[in-house]
C-alpha cells in the first residue's frame, strides 16, 4: 500500500520552486534513513534534473542525491524505490549527454522492472525516457510508441491521469510535426476525459489548443482555450505553470490587437518568472513583447535598460536563451537606431538558433524581423533571403497573421529588385491571408464571448443568493409558525396581513415584469449598438485595405513611367490617399469611430512624409498639436490640407538647405486654427491672397477649406505661412466658409 502512496508523490516532485527547495533540504537534514529520505532525495534529484536552464552544477547536485537515494534503497532493499532512482540516473544521464550509458542502464531496468512485475515503475521509466527521446528530437518514432505502451499499462493500473497525459504528450507531438487537424482531434478528445477523471494536466490541454488555434487564425477558440486555461490553473491548488498560461493568454490578445490587455498579461507572466529566480527562455521571449511597446512609444533607452537588467538579475544559460536576449537587444537598438549593433544582434540571434536546431514558433520569429530589418535599410537581398526562409519551415508554426506580414514585405523587396511577377504574386497572397483573417477576425463574436465567462460568473452568484433568501425565507414561515400557534387570537389580523402581502407580491411581480421587458429591450439596443460600432469599423478597415491597394498599384505603375512629371503626379496621389489611409486606420483601432484625435493622427502623416522625402534636404518638424478630437468630416479634408501644405515646403521651401516647419493646431472657444509654416525661401516678390495660383496643390487647399467651411490665409513672413481657421459647427452645406 505504501508504494501507491510514494509514486504519487514522486510524480509532482518536479514542481517544486526555490523555497520548496529549501524546505526539503532542511526536511532532509532532520530525517532519518528510511523512505521518507529515500523520497526527499528523489525530490530533489528531479528538482535539479528538470528544473529550467539547468547547469552542470545543478546536474552534479541531481546526481548526488540520486546516488544517495540508490545506496539507501539498496541498503533498505526496497525494490520499487531502486527501480524509481535508477530511472532518475538514467534521466540524468540522457540530459547530461551520456547517451550510451544512459541506454544501456535504461534496457538493464526495463529487463528487471518486467522480471520482478513492477508496471507502475515500468511505465514510469519508460514515460521519462520518450519524454526525452521526443523532446530533444533524437527519435520521435519510438517516443511514440512508448507513448502508447505507457497509455496501456497506466489504464490497466486504473491512473487515468497518467493515462491521459500520454495521450496529451502524443497530441503536442503531432502539433509539432505540423499535423494540426489530427492534434486538434487528440487534444479536445483529452479535454473532454479530461472533466470526469479531473486530469492534472488540464491547463496545458487548454494551452495547447489555444496555441493551435492562434497558429490556424481562429481567434474566437484561440482565445476562449487561453482564456480557460488561466482560469483552470487559477482554481487549481497547484499554481505551478502559471506564467506560461499567462504568456499564452497575452500572445493571444496581442493576436487580436488587445495591445492593453497583451501588457498586463505579459507583465504578469514576467514578474511569476522572475519569482522563480530561474532562466527561461519564455521569460525572455515575454520581455521582447514589452520592450517592443515601450519602443513604440519613444522608450528605446527604458526598453534597452530593462534588458540588460533583467540579463544580469537572472543571466541566461542556454543557447536559446541567449538567442532571445540577444533578440531582444537586437530590437532595442534598432528602436535607438543603432542600426549597426541592431545587425549584430540580430545575426547572433539567428546563429544560435539555428545551430540549436530548434524550430519552434520563436526561432521561426526571428527570420521575418531581421528580414524587416534589411527590408527598412533598403538591403532588399538580405530581407529577401531571411523572409524566404520564413516561409521555408517545415513544418511551419508561424501564425497566419505572421505569414500574411511575410508576404507584404517579400512584395516591397520584389518591387525594388524590380521582381515584378513575384511582387505581384506576394501581393496576391497576402490579400488573400488578410481577407482569411478579417473574416475570422470578427471583434462582436469575441466580445461575446468575453461576456459569456463574466455572465456565467453572475449566474453562479445569482445562484447562490437564491439558495439564502430561500433559507430566509424558510426562517420567516417558521417564525409566524410559532406566532399562530401561540397567538390565535392574532389570525384575523394575520389574514388580512397575508393578503395585502399577496397584493404587494402581484403588484411587485407586474413590475419585474416590466423591468425584465425594459432590460430585455436595453440589451437588444445594446446588442444592436455593439454592431453597428463592429460594422463601421468594419467599413473603416476596409477603405483602409483598398486604400492600401490603390497605393500598391500606384507603386507599382510608378516603375513604368519615364516622364518627370506623370511620376511626380503618381507619387503626389500616393501622398494624398495614405493620408486618407490613416484616418481610416485610427478609426478603425480605436473605439471611437466618428472623431480623429489630430495629435497622433498629424505625428504619423509627418513622419510618413518625412521619410517619403528622404531625397529632399531634411527639415526639422516643430509640433505644436493640441490633443483634439475632430469628426471625420473635418479631418480628412484636414489631413489632406497637411498632406499638400507640408510636401510644397519639403519639395521648394529649402533650396538644398535643411529648414523648419511649423506646424500649430489649437482651439479658442468654438473656433479651430491650423497653421502651417516654413521658414525657407517664401512665395515670389509681390504675391499677395488676390493673386490666383493655378497649381493643383493650391487649387486642392481652397477647394478643401470650402469644403469645411475654413477661412483661408497664405503670407510671406520669414518664409511661407499657411493660416486656416474654421468652426467644428460651421454648416459648409450652405457656404458659410470664407476663403480669401
């Protein structure tokens, strides 16, 4: 009986953490030499063998107790316990390396686990060594099949949880290989079992099908599978595990475009990681996201310092660990624009991945960002090369939304190296992926989603209010039990007290009545709110989608044309429709579809026109953007009125010298301005507002301005200065704008 007793134990002794440890050795130090030390030893035997990033020094530990544990059990004679440690030696010496050794004591306690009946440590030793063999790709034939020959013993041995994590194991063998529908029906089999016989391994169930659905583009499952697997672990006694749940739940939101919810998940999931004192390479891998938001907000140095911070808190051991930091640090100097040490990185990065010869999802990620990398610097054969081996994984772990980002950057290298057939099939394709995922991509059914676990959590509260006001109740009929019986004289008053009680009940039920009609209603109205929001946004991204096209095409005619000034008019066009294109972005991005916050939206067209005008003398942009909402009737028109005012000055303004521009949008009262300036050259000698300009930028301002109902200003006062003033209420319908 007390065999039954110990392998349980066992079996969760690799999950242990630091102040575990510590407790077990000061257990082991007050112990006698029983099996109760037998036990602590192996405990701690397989805290040092399987624990993350482990060292040489940490595999002499594991092996120091492991010995110890053998001499005892042989001095006790206990079979079953040699049986266990001998398997711990030879776990130990398959991760040390020491394969021949670790095989042939391997076969010598198979022979004797038979001989002498063991199953239990049979099944147990054999699941440890498959573990090994599949893990490290050595030989994933014969990790299946005793896989399978586990499942077998462990059914007859009525553990059914150890049963239905072979079965979990050969499912993550099969998502590894690329069999994603096969794993697919392994893994939600496991999870059905998985309820009655109350499986341990649950969570990573979850996780799984989470990751499988991610990498398939279904985000509804995808994130429902994360989201169960949080709450799974999260009820469980044993917390061990929580950070990559919470990993995963963040990669999905970030999936998704959930940036805010991404962070906090991914923050958790650091700071359990970082509790643990260990290296993991999911540590890492996590910082890289956060870094990657505090670049995207001007943070490069914060982003840089966390890192190293982080590498000297907890230094990374193995080589893919390594890899990642130096991702990550790839990815900070690239935000600095240190562009040389960001290669450097970058291709130490790869290096070490490839050479690991490891190809799951991170060391795949790692190809489309130093492809990236060259595509920005222009080195068009070197993005090239990396992108394509993106996509050359077999099999590939990437997510659709990843491979589609592959394809949109292979059309731009194409188009450059002048590439035309296989820009445009790049083109092609990833339209094709972008359509597959907006049709997957539906935010109403998430948030539906989102709001069946939260009703579900109200049901079980509502539920269990029910239950005390029904033993309130029962309180209430007790008492005047007890006041008839011993007040019969009250009967009379109480009648008529009872039936005013069922008057009130009727009339109170009429009303939750009309109140259910009256909620029943709002939520209708909300629901139908909810999509038509979904709906616009929908509408938002699409112009934006088709906007994107009509510049593709305009790049792509623009290789054709030899005349000056046709290229000059395509270029413009382009101009003019990306800084459409980006109102439409936000729009779609934000919650709010009707207005355009004009500081962000006026610092992304600014910069996207800077570098757009690389070749033209570099000028100084001096923001003075007040963070004002504007309805999107008036900020296309606006942005457009940018869009025109800001390329005449970067294109004439300067004449080969580096200038200034000015731009100032404010609000006084009711009234808007917007001023654009320059301090370059000024318009020609005598010009004055009468004079006509026949230039279609010019043209284009007036028209716009008229459009929005603006008073229109240009003067020459240390350059050129372009004044617009309108009123957000202004009624353009019937000519209230002025234009002089």
């Amino acid at each position: 009986m007390f065999i039954l007793s110990y392998s349980v134990n066992m079996a969760s002794a690799q999950y242990i953490d630091r102040s575990q440890e510590v407790l077990l050795i000061n257990k082991l130090a007050n112990s006698s030499p029983d099996t109760n030390r037998i036990q602590l030893l192996i405990s701690l035997g397989k805290f040092h063998a399987y624990k993350e990033g482990k060292t040489t020094k940490d595999l002499d530990s594991s092996y120091t107790y492991l010995i110890w544990a053998r001499r005892l059990s042989d001095t006790l004679g206990i079979k079953y316990f040699q049986h266990q440690t001998e398997s711990m030696i030879v776990t130990f010496l398959l991760n040390k390396g020491d394969l021949v050794a670790a095989e042939a004591r391997y076969q010598l306690l198979m022979g004797d686990c038979v001989r002498t009946g063991d199953r239990q440590c049979k099944a147990d030793a054999m699941f440890r060594h498959a573990i090994f063999m599949s893990s490290a790709g050595i030989n994933v034939q014969v990790a299946k099949k005793e896989y399978a020959e586990c499942a077998k013993i462990y059914h007859q041995l009525n553990e059914y949880n150890e049963e239905e994590r072979q079965y979990y194991e050969l499912a993550f063998i099969d998502f590894k290989d690329g069999k994603i529908d096969l794993a697919e029906s392994e893994l939600l089999n496991v999870a059905k079992k998985a309820k009655t016989i109350k499986f341990k391994r649950l969570p990573d169930t979850y996780t799984l099908l989470s990751k499988l659905y991610r990498v398939k583009g279904d985000f509804n499952n995808g994130l429902r599978y994360a989201i169960l697997a949080t709450e799974a672990v999260e009820d469980s006694p044993d917390k061990h595990g929580e950070r990559y749940y919470y990993d995963d739940l963040a990669r999905m939101y970030q999936e998704l475009g959930e940036n805010r919810q991404a962070i906090i998940w991914y923050g958790k999931a650091v700071n359990k990681w970082k509790f643990q004192d260990l290296p993991e390479y999911g540590m890492y891998l996590a910082q890289g996201h956060l870094i990657t938001e505090l670049i995207a907000k001007n943070k490069g140095k914060e982003a840089l310092n966390a890192v190293l911070n982080l590498q000297r808190e907890i230094p990374p051991v193995t080589a893919i660990q390594k890899a990642c930091v130096f991702q990550n640090l790839a990815i900070c100097y690239n935000g600095l624009k240190e562009y040389d040490l960001a290669e450097k990185y970058f291709l130490d990065a790869v290096n070490l991945y490839k050479n690991s010869e490891l190809d799951f999802e991170g060391p795949q990620e790692s190809y489309p960002q130093i492809g990236r990398f060259y595509l920005e610097q222009k080195q068009y054969k070197k993005a090239d090369l990396y992108l394509q081996q993106a996509l050359a994984f077999n099999p590939q772990r990437l997510s659709v939304a990843a491979i589609r980002d592959v394809h949109y950057m292979l059309f731009k290298v194409d188009s450059a190296e002048k590439n035309y057939l296989f820009a445009i099939d790049h083109q092609r394709i990833g339209k094709q992926l972008d359509d597959s995922l907006l049709n997957r991509f539906k935010m109403y059914e998430v948030a539906k989603l989102q709001v069946q676990f939260k009703t579900a959590e109200l049901d079980e509260k509502y539920k269990n209010q029910e239950k005390l006001q029904s033993v309130k109740l029962q309180q209430a009929h007790q008492t005047q039990n007890v006041i008839i019986g011993f007040a019969g004289i009250l009967f009379v008053i109480f009648i008529l007290l009872l039936n005013q009680y069922r008057i009130k009940q009727t009339s109170n039920k009429k009303l939750q009545a009309q109140q259910l009609e009256i909620s029943s209603q709002n939520y209708m109205l909300q629901n139908l709110v909810r999509e038509k929001e979904w709906l616009v946004k929908e509408i938002h991204h699409r112009v934006k989608n088709n906007l994107q096209t009509i510049v593709s095409l305009l790049e792509s005619q623009s290789i054709f044309l030899t005349n000056s000034d046709a290229l000059a008019a395509v270029k413009n066009s382009q101009h003019r429709i990306h800084a459409m294109s980006l109102i439409h972005q936000k729009l779609y991005l934000t919650d709010n579809v009707t207005t355009v916050n004009m500081a962000t939206y006026t610092n992304e067209l600014v910069k996207y026109l800077a570098e757009s005008f690389n070749s033209y003398p570099k000028a100084i942009f001096n923001l003075e953007i007040n963070p004002i909402e504007v309805d999107v009737t008036i900020a296309i028109p606006l942005g457009l009125i940018l869009n025109e005012a800001i390329t005449n000055s970067l294109k004439y303004a300067f004449n080969e010298k580096k200038g200034v521009i000015s731009i100032k949008f404010s609000q006084e009262s009711l009234f808007y301005t917007l001023i654009i300036a320059d301090n370059g050259i000024g318009l020609p000698a005598g010009f004055n507002n009468t004079v006509k300009i026949d230039s279609l930028g010019m043209t284009l301002i007036k028209g716009l301005c008229k459009e929005i109902g603006a008073r229109f200003d240009i003067r020459n006062e240390n350059g050129t200065i372009i004044s617009i003033t309108f009123g957000q209420l202004s009624d353009t319908r019937h000519g209230a704008a002025k234009i002089i």
